[in-house]
C-alpha cells in the first residue's frame, strides 16, 4: 500500500503540479511539499484536507494509508514494549548476580561424612544420623548430595551422645568430605567437625569447628559462616 507522500506525488503529477506550484496553493514553500512526499515530514489534519480537495484524491486512499500506518506503528509497540520490559528485566538480573545465582543453585556436590572415636573409624550401622534427606549408608559413613545453602545434620552415637554437625554452603562446595571424632581426655569427651571441600576455582579449603560434649550428652560442631 501506498504512503500519503506517494498518494500526493501522484496526484500532484496528475493535476500537471510541480511542488512549486503545490506549495503556492497551501500557501507552503516547495520544500515542505517535498518533505511530504519523501515521508519527512506529514502535513497537518487542515492541510490533508485542502490537499485532497485540490488534487482529487480519493478519500479512502488518504484514509487507508493513515490506517495502515497506525496498525503498524500499533503492532511495532505491541512487539517492542515486551522486548524493552525483558531487556531491562535482563539487565537488572545480571546487575544482581542472578546468572551466577543461577550457576550455583543449578549446581550440586557430593558430601561423605565418617565419624571417628579415639582414633579409630566407627563403622556405620553403630550410628545414626538425622536431618539430611538421600543420605545413603556405606561400610565407611554415609554419603549424600549437597547444594548451596545450609547443611546441617545430627549424629547419635551408640553412647547416646547426640551431636550437631554441618556448615553453611555459601560457594556451593564439591566433594566435600565431613569428618568427626570424638576424643576422651580426662573423662571428658570433645568433638571435632573437619569439613575438607572443593570449591568452584578447584581449590582445596578445610574448616574445623569443636566442642566439648556437656553433660546431657550434647554437642554443636555446626559451622555458621564460610570462614
């Protein structure tokens, strides 16, 4: 379909009009009458109106293109404003560290927890643990899958000794490996958490977290920061 410009290029030729001429009507120089018919600039609502009764243009014609104009300019803001929303949506969510947020919740790690008394490992079936869900047992401890986020378990000893174990995974940590022992000094019984982990640079890190075992038979080796 045609556009206005070219409607009045048209009918100004049909009339036997230069733009000279043109303007001199409207009382406009011979540029705007240019710049109308190249699409520069459009004419107002008045002189369409003069325009169309001096060169005969046919009222659908103006009409038509003007609407389909406007669908078009309708349908490029229908498609543009959701793309600018998603953009802007984008951009905010890399400003805050989303995609790297993303990376590390979409990873996850394996952790290996043993326990050791006095030195010697304690085999599995001779205790317990609670609070992490896909625990499975080995000969040696139990394994389970970690993510980021808090880690956090208990451990029931076959002295009914009940101890709180875990860290806080705030790197998303691979291969962690989570070792406790149990010592006796002088009739009194201490804890020692060792989380050795992997991080995302492959790095090797170890954190230690102990306690003294008290009277109710309870211990809290949980580490609360990443450091």
């Amino acid at each position: 379909m045609k556009s206005i410009g070219e409607t009045i290029r048209i009918y100004r030729l049909k009339a036997n009009m230069t733009q000279e001429d043109l303007g001199k009507k409207l009382f406009v120089t011979k540029q705007a009458v240019s710049k109308w018919e190249n699409g520069k600039t459009l004419s107002d609502i008045e002189t369409i109106k003069n325009l169309v009764e001096l060169l005969n243009i046919p009222h659908d014609e103006v009409l038509g293109n003007s609407l389909d104009q406007t669908r078009k300019y309708k349908k490029a803001v229908k498609i543009l404003i959701p793309v600018l929303v998603l953009s802007i949506l984008l951009l905010l969510f890399a400003a805050f560290d989303g995609f790297d947020m993303i990376r590390r919740r979409m990873q996850s790690g394996v952790a290996i927890i043993t326990l050791y008394e006095n030195g010697s490992l304690v085999k599995s079936d001779q205790y317990r643990i609670k609070g992490l869900s896909d625990i499975k047992p080995g000969s040696n401890g139990y394994s389970f899958d970690i993510d980021y986020g808090e880690v956090k378990g208990t451990i029931t000893t076959s002295q009914n000794e009940t101890i709180e174990f875990g860290f806080f995974n705030t790197n998303n940590w691979h291969n962690v490996q989570i070792s406790i022992q149990i010592t006796t000094i002088a009739d009194k019984r201490y804890v020692i958490q060792t989380v050795t982990y992997k991080t995302d640079n492959d790095q090797i890190d170890v954190l230690e977290t102990n306690a003294e075992i008290n009277e109710e038979n309870c211990a809290s080796v949980f580490r609360k920061g990443a450091s």
